[in-house]
C-alpha cells in the first residue's frame, strides 16, 4: 500500500478520534458505562487541577495548594447538600479519630450544633473550658476569630481540638445566642472523656440510680454495665438512664447498650441505596427484665441516643421522659482516603422496632420536662426520678415516706 496513503488514512482516524472524544467528552451520557466512568473521572480531575492550577498562578495573594485541594475536596463532599456528610483532612482525621476513641486533646466539653454554632451542653470537671469559666449553655461562635455559624459539629470542634501545650481562641455568647460575648484564649489538654457515671438517689425513701452515659464510644457498653452493676450492689431498685447531651457514636454500641435491657429480638434495623436490610437483634445477657428503667433525654440526645432510646420505648422496656429529641434517622460509615483525609458519609437509614424513622422529628417523650440550662438545679432529673419512684411502686408496692408540709410562714 502506498505509504502517503496510509498516513493519510492513519491521520483521518486521528482527527475522527479526536473528535469523537471532544463530543464524548461533552456528552457522557452517550458513553459505554465503563468508558464513561474513566472519560468523566479524567475530565473532573483535569479541570480541578486546571482550577487549582490558574488560581495558583495568578491569584494577588500567595496560595497554599494543599488547602486548595482539601477545599476542593470537601465541596463535593458539601455539594450531596447532607448536613451528615463531610470530608475531613488528614488533620481534622486525627481529631475525628480521637472522638470516637474517648480520649482527644482539646478543652474539655460536650457540645450540641445550633444555627449560631456550638452550643455547651456539659464541661468536664476539671477540664480548661471549666477553669476559663466556660458553662452550660453558653454558646460557642467563633474559633480563632473565624465565625462557625452554620458549620457541622464535627467541623467545628475539629477546630478546636489540637495538641496538648497549644492554644485555642474561643468567642463565647454567655448564656445562650444573643449574651454577652467575651473572647477567651484556652490550653488544651489530653482529655478522658468520663464514658460512663453513676449516682444513687433517695425519692421518699427509695434507693434509684442515675447512671449517665456521654457517649458511644468504643467500650460504652461495657463502661455503662459495670456502673449499673455497682448501683445495683448499692440497692438500686430501678435506673435512670440519662441520655441528654449524648449526640450518639457507634451504630454497634447503640446496639449493645440496648442489650443491657433487652433480652432478645430487634433493636434496629437499617437500609439504603446501596445497603440492604439489616436487623440487629439483642446481643449478651441482659439486666434483670423486670427492673423498672427510665430513659431522659433532650434535644442534644441524638444518633445511638435515640436507637436506645426508641428500642427500649418500644419494646415497652422504659418510659422515656425529657425533651424531644434531636432527630437523625441516617447513618454514617467512614472510608479512609489515600491523602491520609477521611470521609464520613452517609449510606443509610435506621428504623426503630415500629417500623419508624426518626428524621427531622426526634422522638416526643411521653413526660416532658427541661433543664433550664443556666440555673444551679437540674429541673429534668426530679421529674425521671419521681417517675422511676412510680414504676417500682407498681413491681413492689410499699408504704412511701411523706415529706411533712412546710410550716406556714
């Protein structure tokens, strides 16, 4: 065949090519789903670099590129418009690790996300948000002069977790959105998160016991067992099992501390697009079946609070008293990246034994009462606690202590 012939056809198949791609590549949809996939990918990858790269070179004021990636990164991740989603970089991956561990280097609180930012829902004793004088219900608004309106709890204390020996600045509204606000800088120190404790109470000369749990950490089970246990040997009739504040942890903790109460059948079960069916069923030996048990929550109980919660409500293990609570119906699984990031997203829904999801409505305690978060006494607990006095009079009646009237003034 004559030579300039085929470099003639060759070129006529390149331009052809050529071409071809250029349309492929604006119309993907016409695209073999596997061919697809690596034109798309490559496309989305060439025009993040080719952004990053123009800002790089021309922007007025010097660039940090490694920034810009984990930007880039985390706007797809805040492109799925789920609040429940994020991508978290190699440093705020340390500190997500470390929260869901129980130990993490940072001031020493429990926190619940609001509109204005974190609101305080506990300070641990002892820690330096206590020492800064840092209380209940106070509301964090800004970290390091840089406003957290509207960014995810994990974001934001992210930011506010670091290195023992470093400081962090805190703006804090005293008393709720809308207080005075003070500025405060804050040594961060290695923080034991308390998993598990527990309290005995007299209510007319009945033994009770509060055990509260802060989190579902790894081990929150067992932390939680072993404090129920010990209010047991002191002659604890019933439980309170205070959930306020907790925002929840591990999916399988959720189902273990619901063990503790719940001898046998579902706990929870879950499902998504790419998730199928999942019923959790009670693991272990529970507690004896019939000690009367209340569950208190509030509006910062969420996540495994609420699977606890919902579980034990409708196995008609527990009366629930408290506040509504927070109302996240979905799950999250974590995938490590390869930049050493992480990204925590969302792969499901979770349905309590009724068949109901909780999203965006919480679950409505059958006995209200609240906390007044800036007030001394706990307005919440005397009402579980009188409640909890009621269900051991129905399993063992007795004759109750009165409390003899006031004199008259």
């Amino acid at each position: 065949m004559n030579p300039f012939r085929v470099y003639t056809i060759a070129l006529f198949c390149a331009l052809v090519a050529l071409a071809g791609g250029l349309y492929l590549g604006g119309h993907p949809d016409v695209l073999p789903s596997g061919l697809r996939d690596v034109f798309v990918d490559d496309r989305e990858a060439t025009l993040r670099a080719e952004l990053i790269q123009a800002i790089d070179d021309g922007f007025y004021k010097d660039v940090d590129a490694e920034r810009l990636q984990d930007a880039s990164l985390d706007g797809i991740v805040r492109a799925l418009d789920d609040r429940f989603s994020h991508y978290f970089d190699p440093q705020e991956t340390e500190a997500f690790d470390e929260s869901i561990s129980g130990k993490f280097d940072g001031v020493g609180m429990s926190i619940e996300e609001i509109k204005q930012g974190l609101l305080v829902l506990n300070v641990f004793e002892g820690s330096p948000a206590e020492g800064t004088g840092i209380r209940k219900g106070d509301v964090i608004t800004a970290v390091d002069g840089e406003s957290i309106a509207g960014e995810s709890s994990d974001i934001a204390t992210a930011k506010i977790k670091g290195r023992p020996g470093t400081s962090v600045e805190l703006t804090v509204s005293q008393g709720g959105a809308g207080g005075r606000e003070r500025t405060i800088d804050v040594e961060r120190e290695r923080i034991q998160v308390p998993v598990a404790e527990g309290t005995i109470e007299q209510v007319d000369g009945v033994k009770v016991g509060v055990a509260q749990l802060i989190s579902f950490t790894s081990g929150a089970h067992g932390a939680l067992r072993e404090e129920i246990d010990s209010l047991l040997e002191k002659g604890a009739e019933g439980i309170v099992l205070d959930l306020r504040g907790n925002g929840g942890g591990l999916l399988q903790e959720a189902v273990l501390v619901s063990s503790l109460f719940i001898e046998d059948g579902e706990i929870v079960t879950t499902e998504g697009r790419t998730k199928p069916e999942r019923v959790f069923e009670a693991q272990g030996e529970a507690i004896d079946p019939e000690l009367p048990v209340v569950v208190l929550v509030d509006r910062g109980s969420a996540s495994a609070s609420e699977i606890v919660t919902g579980a034990l409500r409708d196995r008609d293990r527990a009366q629930v008293v408290g506040e509504k609570t927070f109302g996240k119906g979905v799950f999250q699984e974590v995938q490590p990246l390869s930049n050493g990031g992480t990204l925590d997203l969302t792969v499901g829904e979770y349905f309590l034994p009724s068949g109901e999801n909780i999203s965006d409505k919480g679950i409505t305690p059958a006995i209200r009462a609240r906390d007044k978060p800036r007030t001394k006494p706990d307005e919440a607990l005397p009402k579980a606690l009188d409640t909890l006095a009621e269900e051991i009079d129905a399993v063992t009646p007795r004759a109750r202590t009165q409390t003899p009237p006031s004199p008259a003034e």
